[in-house]
C-alpha cells in the first residue's frame, strides 16, 4: 500500500473519493489506513490515492460486518493548501 501522495507528503487514509455512501460522504476502510492511530472521529488527516489526494476530517467509524468503515469531509481545494489543519489534528 503506498504511504506517501504524488507531493510526498504522508497518506493516512487509501480511499477512493468518489466512494459515497448514504450519508453523502465519501467512505474508506479502516484498514486501509497506513496510520490507523491517526485515525479518530474530528482527526484531520490526508486521504484519496498518492495521485489524487485531499486534506480531510474524519467525521466517524462505523463498525460493519465487513469491517470498520471511516467517512471523511474533504476540503475543497488542492490539499497543500490545508495540511496545515492536520499537523495541529496530532496534538489531539
């Protein structure tokens, strides 16, 4: 699994961004994460692909028989712009 976005910044969260659920919210697997610890509910943490990545807030975990499922809020923009939000989301 790749770690790091095409701007070699760490990836916390593999996930396709036109995945939405019923919430509206795009959706990944928890172990999917290169970082699971960084991933908690209001976490600000980088997710998508290493080619198309976003700054984002975990809104929840969802536990499901197929496993715990994490809803993001991307922020709109390029990700650069908002990392940032998840470098003050580790003091938390």
């Amino acid at each position: 699994m790749f770690s790091h976005t095409d701007t070699g910044h760490e990836l916390d969260l593999f996930l396709d961004l036109h995945s939405m659920d019923e919430t509206g919210l795009p959706w990944g697997f928890l172990r999917d994460s290169a970082y699971p610890e960084r991933i908690h509910e209001g976490a600000w943490i980088t997710a998508g692909t290493p080619d198309v990545w976003v700054v984002a807030r975990v809104i929840d975990i969802v536990a499901e028989p197929s496993g715990q499922i994490v809803h993001i809020q991307p922020q709109r923009g390029a990700g650069t712009k908002w990392l940032h939000l998840r470098s003050t989301a580790a003091a938390s």
